[in-house]
C-alpha cells in the first residue's frame, strides 16, 4: 500500500467504511538470493529480461487470484 502525502494510508478511509477496495494493491518481493539459490540460470535469465519477468510474474499472479476468487470482480494492475 503506498502512503498518501500526509503519510497516511489512502486506502483506509475506503476499508474503514466496510467498502471493499477493488483497486487495492500490495507489494510482492521476490528474493532474488533465493532464487539464485534454487535456480542459478533463471536467476540470470531475470537479471537479464526483468521488464519480461516483471509482467510474468503479474500474470501468475492475476491468475492466481482469478482461481482464487472465482466469479467475482478483479482487476489488474
């Protein structure tokens, strides 16, 4: 969640009112050390295409999410 200019939270006030936030985003971090741990030349495949990597890893994501949720709304970023 990213922090609106007067360091609060410009989701809160949306939650706090029982709304759901269709458009709430959350960081995912993947380690890269583990990554090259588990798989040296993905590592490196990453490293070098990580515009590609990037929108990959999005739609497994998005997709997950879709499964996840069935029918009902989601969007993307």
């Amino acid at each position: 969640l990213s922090a609106g200019t007067d360091g609060e939270d410009p989701d809160h006030d949306e939650l706090a009112d029982g709304e759901p936030d269709h458009e709430l985003t959350v960081p995912l971090y993947i380690n890269m050390d583990d990554v090259s741990e588990h798989d040296p030349a993905l590592y490196l495949s990453i490293q070098q295409n990580a515009k590609r990597y990037h929108q990959l890893f999005g739609d497994v994501v998005d997709s997950l999410i879709v499964r996840k949720l069935g029918d009902r709304e989601v969007s993307s970023s």
